[in-house]
C-alpha cells in the first residue's frame, strides 16, 4: 500500500443530471459585441464549475429590451450582416442600422449565435435563447433571475 491512498476523480456532467436555470438580460445601453459573447458565455455553461464541454450544460437566457443595444464607434452605419440563399443574385446584405430598426431580435440571435460551436450542440444550444424587444416577457413562469456579469470581477 502506498502513502496516497486518497483517489481523486474528475466529475463531468451528464444531459440527464445537468438543471438548468433561467436568466433575465436587460439590452439597454449594453454594447452588442460584449453583451452577445457573456450570454453565449451562459447559453454554453461555461459560468458553471461543472461545465463540460460535450454536454450541452447551460442555462436559459431571455433577453430583454434588444431594440435599445449599442454599437461603438462607426458599427451603426458600417457593419453588414449577409445573407446568402444559395442561387445565383442571392446574396443579400443589410447594414446594422436597419437590421436594428426593422428586427431588433434578429439582430441579437445573429450575433450570440456567431459565438456558439457550430455544430448540433450548438443549435440545441441557440433553442435557450429568448430575445424580446420590450421590457415585458412572458416567462415569468420559470422565475427567471436577474444575471449579473460582474458578480466574478
């Protein structure tokens, strides 16, 4: 027998033994960049001490007040999101601006779906994410919590 009979073991989570929590997001005044990356931060569980990268382990997200996010510098006028549908003259681009006037959500699951893993965990991932324009939301069901991103600094 030797002196370190102590065994240590790594615990990694499982779909079935994984609770998942539900947060509220307020948009207003937050800058789009900084904001889509701490939810997709959440949406992936990385905020949680059992993540496990292969297990989809992260909480629901609703964000609310989507049509007041912010953009730094000169982004509003010059940044462009493009579309392609796959035919000849398909592809289409619309200007940050607009795509925030026309559709504040879409704009919101554009960019905190550019930041998760591209692939089937990915897309059950981007299913946890509720955007909604106003301040109003209809989850209050599942007693969302306030997330706070600046509980760790």
């Amino acid at each position: 027998m030797g002196l370190n009979t102590l065994s240590y073991k790594t615990v990694s989570a499982k779909k079935e033994t994984v609770e998942h929590k539900w947060y509220v997001v307020d948009a207003s005044g937050q800058i789009a960049g900084r904001l889509f990356s701490r939810v997709a931060s959440v949406l992936r569980g990385k905020h949680r001490p059992d993540y496990t990268p292969h297990v989809d382990c992260g909480d629901y997200v609703i964000v609310i007040n989507a049509d007041k996010i912010r953009f730094t510098g000169s982004k509003l006028d010059k940044k462009e999101y493009v579309t392609f549908s796959g035919y000849p003259g398909g592809q289409k681009r619309i200007v940050a601006k607009d795509l925030l006037s026309k559709k504040p959500r879409r704009l919101t699951e554009i960019g905190v779906r550019g930041m998760l893993p591209k692939n089937r965990l990915g897309r059950m991932m981007i299913k946890k994410l509720f955007v909604y324009e106003g301040a109003e939301h209809p989850h209050e069901a599942q007693k969302p919590e306030e997330f706070n991103f600046y509980s760790n600094k």
